[in-house]
C-alpha cells in the first residue's frame, strides 16, 4: 500500500500539467523523492530490517516457522 502511494505521486507531473502549475522544480523534487524511497525500499538490508521492526512496512510477511 504505501509502495502504491508512492508510485502514485508520480502522477504529479500530469496533474500539475492539467492544473497549469509552472513550477517545475517542486513538481521534480516531489517526483525524484518518491522514487528515493522507492528505491530504498528495494534494498534487502532495508527490506530485513522494516521485516523486523516495521513488519507491516516489509515487502511481504515473514514465513510461518516450518512445523
């Protein structure tokens, strides 16, 4: 979900566009910041460590411990 959300904010530019918003900068800085997070996300250390601490925040949920 929060993946989804940030790749949502890469609708900016076309909303900005049809809003007539000139200022490109801040649309860029929106745009750019999403896609660090993104990325971060992806990372495994990062991915283990949310799995950890932040479980809802991980990729997916932990395996079930074998029976």
């Amino acid at each position: 979900m929060f993946a989804g959300t940030v790749g949502a904010v890469s609708l900016i530019p076309t909303v900005a566009v049809t809003a007539g918003i000139d200022t490109v900068p801040a649309v860029a800085q929106a745009v750019v910041v999403a896609g660090a997070i993104t990325r971060v996300l992806a990372l495994p250390g990062v991915d283990a460590w949310l799995r950890q601490f932040v479980p809802w925040l991980a990729a997916a949920p932990a395996a079930e411990a074998p029976r």
